[in-house]
C-alpha cells in the first residue's frame, strides 16, 4: 500500500491567500509528513486534505508525477503548486484514484 496525498495551508484569521497544495507521496501513512518534516519552520497550519490510496509505491509514484506534468504550469518550488486541491482531487478522481478510506 501507498498514498498520493494532498497538503494545504491554512491562512491565518483574516488573511487572503492563494490557493497552494503540495502534491507528494509515500508509503507511509501521510500524517507523518504533516507532522514531522513538513511542519517545521512553517507557521501555518498544513491540513491534510485529501490522500488516495494505491497498491504499489511505484503506482503511488507514478501518479504524484503525472500530477506534477498535469498541474506544471502551476509549479511554484519542488511538490508545491498554486491550485485549489479540490481540482487536484477531482483530477485524481477523473484518472480512477481511490480515496483512502478514512480521509
């Protein structure tokens, strides 16, 4: 088993931002990226906002890059890119991902 997921930032009470989300993956439960390395140095908040879940890290793998060449024009610095994670989620959903069950 392996996860594509979706990290946002939540803005801070009322501020206006950009949409971003970080597209990664992993074989290990998303929530450690969120909570280990991710977090640090970041005042925000990230929220894990969706993750989909794959059989194999290479499928995981494939699908984060293909993702990445879909949303490019987007790209801003390495996994993070300036779109509503909704239109990534419903990409993934148009591609035959399957949401993890407890997301």
């Amino acid at each position: 088993m392996a996860f594509v997921y979706l990290i946002t930032e939540e803005a801070f009470e009322g501020e206006v931002v950009r949409p971003w989300v970080k597209i990664g993956y992993s074989k290990n439960p998303p929530e450690w990226r969120v909570n280990a390395n991710l977090k640090r140095g970041n005042p925000r908040c990230l929220v894990l906002s969706a993750v989909f879940e794959f059989e194999s890290i290479v499928q995981a793998r494939r699908a984060e890059k293909a993702a990445h060449e879909q949303f490019s024009q987007h790209l801003f610095q390495k996994e993070w890119f300036q779109v509503c994670w909704k239109t990534v989620a419903a990409w993934y959903e148009e591609q035959g991902a399957i949401y993890r069950k407890n997301t």
